[in-house]
C-alpha cells in the first residue's frame, strides 16, 4: 500500500481531534443545554422565560432519554433549564457536569410551572436548536445547527452580534477538516503509518473514558441491563464480551449516568460502539498498545467516513456505522488486508443496514448488541474469504460504493421515514387507521 502525503496524515489526525471530544450522557439534550447555557449568558440578566425551538430529530432523541445530572428528569425543556441556570457554556458538551441539588431542584420547579415552552422547528436542518431566553429588558438568542457545537448565530435584542461580540460570548466549534477525501485505503495507510504521539492523547481518553462508563453499566442497575444480560445468558467469550461492554456503556449513558463519554459522529453511543469491541479483541489478542491504538484509528475512521454520506442525525440508526468501523478495527487486529476490511464492511451493511432510529433511550443498547453481532458475523465471514455479492440488495462490488448507497439511503431515501417515525412517536398519528 502507497504511502501517504504527509498532508493527508495531517488531515486525518485533526479529523480524530475534533470529533474524539468528551460529553455527558445523550448528546441531543447536552447539545440543548449548552445552546440555553450560552444564550443566559449573552442576555446577562435573568431570565423569566424561555422558548426552544427544535427539529424533529432533537426532539425525537430528547423525548426518552434522561438528562444526565438531572436527577431522573427527561426532556426537552428540562435540558434548556438545566442549561440555563447551571450551566457552564466553556465546558461545551459537559455544561451541566457540575450543576447544584438546587439548579435540580429549581428545574424541576421552574419546568412544572412552564417557564420553556418547546417548539418544533419545520423545515430545518436535521440538527438544529433555537434557545430564546427573555429577560425585564433584553432578549437573547443562541442557534445551533449541523454539529452539536456548532452556534451558526447569536443575537442580543433581536440584532445578531458581529463576529468578534459572538467570539467573546462563546468560541464556536464546527468542523474544520473536510471529509471529502476520506476512502477506506486512505484510513487505512494512515493507522499504518500515523505517528501516534498525535492522536494518542484522545484515543488513550477514549479508552479511559469509555471503560469507565462501560462498567458502570456492568456493575449497577441501568436501562435496561442489556449488557450484564448478554454476559448473563451468553456466556463471557471474546464475542459476547465485545457486545456486553458496549452495550452497558449505553445501557448507563441512555439512563442518565452522569460520566463522560468520548464520542464519535457526534454521538456518545458511536463512541462507545467503535471503542470498546476493539479494547476487548486487543485484550483477547494480547497485541500492544499502540497496535491496539492503531485499530482505533480504523474504527474510529471507518465510522466517521461512513456517518460522512449519511448525516448527523437520520432515521438510520448510527450503531450500524459505528458497528462497521468496529467490525473493521477488529480484521484490522487479526491480520486483515484491505480486500478482508472491505468485506467486514460489506457484511456488515448487507445484514443491518435496515435498523431505524425511533429516538435515544434505553433500547439504543439491545441495537449496539445487534449492530455489533452482525459486525462480528461479518468479520469471521470475511476471514473466511465469504461475502454478499454485488447485486445482492445495496452491495456493489466496490466497498467504496456500497458506503455510497447506504448513505444515500440513510440521507435522502429515509427523509420520509423519519417524519413518520416522529409522527408516531408524537402521536400525531393513529396507526391503527393506517393499516
């Protein structure tokens, strides 16, 4: 395999800085609470009331899932309140890491009274959040949109400030990298060839951090103990340990687990889907730590490229992605070639490419288990020198372009699936007329 530009390694590295990122517990709802963090602090005074407008896919990921360090509260309006009044807009992601017992409690009162009314956003993109906050004398307005960190515009009394005023208020955080230039050859020269001492930082906290939540999930009473159930009835081999560890990190980040987690595509789920399977292999396999770090960058990569075509937030539920990077990370640590990666891949999206996203909450975890079972399959059939074949569905005989099909799938032939998802979810519709 050709050697890389020194350029390329370059992009790819900053690639694994800006999303490798750490967050407390489902990040819709985080997201929510750092753009009402950041607008109470540009209205500089107190706030009497609040409004937040939200796409679907916010509010489809924010109606289930508890807010982490909420105290058992869930939604949308307790995640902007919670932002609001004890929040710390610098800590991006893990604004409420340090709320008070009476920032809860005032949530909780406040939320019951109906200081945030909660709009939905039509005809906006995918990831998007408005927070308007009203005070005796100003108003203020922080918009989030495409990146759970990404503030595209902030206004004070209607007026939007000028790019130095917004700076001050808040350092935005959108991609910088392009990902165009991704293709599986490319990520995988660069986990060859990359010098570790640059992405080896955020890929030893992505371990910690990960580990650290997966056993918590392991080791207490969280969602829906899809992890300590696979252990439990399974058996405790390298295969049931990779989905397990996995599965529990969601099983406590889904229920409100107020640890961080280093995230992927945006995601703390993804994060967790593409770290933790290969943590288990690399120990299975008693391969070193760089060579284990090595796979990572394949998992982690893979996952973003392919999350790349689909967009951040879809009906296509993202454990799949996350799981084909996984499955690639693992061939990657037994000796797989290019062609053997690809046909991880390939396996992979020709088994589960069909889950849908009905929303973060506890049964995200059973979907990470799937996801990564059919990974695992896909992997032991690839070494095995077996694939689907090109015509079989969505498969094309260039793993480059069946990543291609399934993205347009998830991006463009799964828009109307998501509205209806959201409609069921929201009760606007009776299905039971529909059939």
């Amino acid at each position: 395999m050709s050697e890389l530009k020194q350029e390329e390694k370059k992009r790819y590295a900053a690639i694994l800085r800006e999303e490798l990122i750490p967050a407390m517990g489902c990040t819709e709802p985080i997201a929510i609470a750092y753009a009402a963090s950041v607008a109470g602090k540009v209205l500089g005074e107190e706030a009497r009331r609040m409004a937040l407008s939200c796409s679907g896919n916010i509010i489809k990921n924010v109606k289930a899932v508890a807010v982490p360090n909420a105290g058992g509260q869930k939604g949308i309006a307790v995640a902007g309140i919670l932002g609001l009044i004890g929040g710390n807009p610098e800590k991006q992601l893990e604004v409420i890491a340090d709320v008070t017992d009476s920032a809860r409690e005032k949530t909780r009162e406040l939320a019951a009274a109906g200081f945030c009314k909660v709009l939905f956003a039509e005809n906006a993109p995918n990831l998007y959040i408005a927070a308007k906050v009203f005070g005796d004398n100003h108003t203020a307005e922080v918009i989030i949109e495409k990146k759970h960190t990404n503030i595209s515009h902030i206004f004070r009394d209607e007026k939007e400030l000028e790019q130095d005023e917004a700076a001050r208020a808040v350092e935005s955080n959108v991609y910088k990298t392009p990902r165009d230039h991704m293709n599986l050859k490319g990520i995988l020269a660069y986990a060859e060839e990359a010098d570790l001492s640059e992405v080896r930082e955020v890929l030893q906290r992505q371990v910690e951090c990960n580990l650290a939540i997966s056993q918590e999930g392991l080791d207490k009473n969280w969602g829906a103990n899809i992890g300590s159930t696979i252990l439990e009835t399974f058996g405790s081999d390298v295969k049931c340990r990779a989905c397990a560890r996995a599965a529990a990190g969601s099983d406590a980040r889904m229920s409100g687990c107020p640890m961080p987690v280093v995230i992927n595509s945006g995601s703390g789920n993804q994060g967790i889907t593409v770290s933790m399977p290969v943590v288990e292999y690399a120990r299975e396999l008693q391969v070193s730590e760089d060579r284990m770090l090595r796979a990572l960058i394949v998992s982690n990569l893979v996952s973003i490229y392919i999350k790349h075509y689909i967009g951040a937030l879809s009906a296509f539920c993202g454990a799949v992605s996350a799981s084909c990077g996984a499955g690639a990370g693992i061939s990657f640590l037994c000796g797989g070639d290019y062609a053997q990666i690809s046909r991880t891949i390939t396996n992979t999206l020709g088994n589960v490419g069909g889950i849908v996203c009905d929303g973060a909450k506890p049964s995200c975890a059973a979907k990470i288990a799937s996801s990564l079972h059919a990974a695992i399959l896909a992997h032991h059939m690839s070494m095995s020198n077996r694939c689907f074949q090109a015509g079989e569905g969505i498969v094309e005989d260039d793993v480059e372009e069946t990543i291609k099909n399934m993205g347009y799938i998830g991006r463009v032939g799964m828009r109307d699936t998501d509205k209806e998802i959201l409609r069921v979810m929201t009760d606007e519709v009776n299905v039971d007329d529909c059939i």
